[in-house]
C-alpha cells in the first residue's frame, strides 16, 4: 500500500486554509451586522435609528441632492455601496432636519458624509472630496475629533 502523494496533502491543507480565512472573514462581517441590530439605551438600535432618519427626511431629497448622495458614495467598492448609501443618507437626513432645513442642500450632504465616515477612513475621504473639488472648509473642525 502507498501512502497519499505529498502534492494532495498540501493541497488539502491549503484548502483548509482557505476555508478557515474565508469564514473568519465572513464571521466578522456577520458580527458587525448582528452589533448594529442590538439595541442601544434607548432602546432602538443603530439600524432603527437610520431608517428613522431616512423616512423622515424623505420627502426633503430633491434630485440635486440625490445625484450628489450618488457622487459621494461613487468610490465605495459596488458591493457595499447601497449600505453605505442608507446610512450616510440617514446622517445626511439627520443634519438636515437637526437644522430645521425644508430640503436636503449640498452643505448638509458634505457635513453628513463627513460626520457618516468612520475616523479611520478620513484619509481617503479628504483625498476624494479635493479630487472632486468639493469645498470641506467649514466642516474641517469635524475631521479633527
């Protein structure tokens, strides 16, 4: 009796890797999900509280503003895009209707995109808004928080 080839022992163990990544990294996505849905001191958690923002504010969206939403989450990767679009719309809408405003303008949309993106993504985000020209100026004070 011969024992297995080297080259399929390898190749199994390779696979077990593989597995053992692409489920930890699903894991992790799963947990940062399950995170959002747990309620917070008030009771609502993180996603309640951004389809709240989302349909009070909807009937503010005017088509200006919805193609500037479009432009701002245009470099998150297609995948995560139309999550990333909700709860940057919820922020968006959130400050919106926090100042009393009747639309959504593009000042609210900058300062909302500013105020949705995580810290560690400032980097990134100051580098799209001056490639697009988008003036951050009055809301320089946020990134430094």
């Amino acid at each position: 009796m011969s024992a297995a080839p080297n080259w399929f022992m390898y190749f199994i163990v390779f696979w077990a890797v593989v597995m053992v990544i692409a489920m930890s990294i699903g894991g992790f996505f799963m947990f940062r999900k399950f995170l959002k849905v747990l309620p917070m001191r008030d009771g609502k958690s993180k996603l309640d509280w951004q389809n709240y923002w989302v349909e009070r504010s909807r009937s503010m969206w005017g088509d200006e503003a919805k193609r500037f939403l479009d432009e701002l989450v245009s470099p998150v990767p297609q995948a995560f895009r139309d999550i990333a679009k909700h709860s940057i719309a919820a922020k968006i809408g959130q400050v919106a209707i926090e100042q009393g405003a009747g639309t959504v303008t593009t000042e609210h949309c900058v300062e909302g995109y500013i105020r949705a993106t995580p810290k560690r993504d400032y980097r990134s985000l100051v580098h799209f808004l001056d490639k697009k020209g988008i003036d951050y100026a009055p809301y320089k004070h946020l990134l430094n928080k």
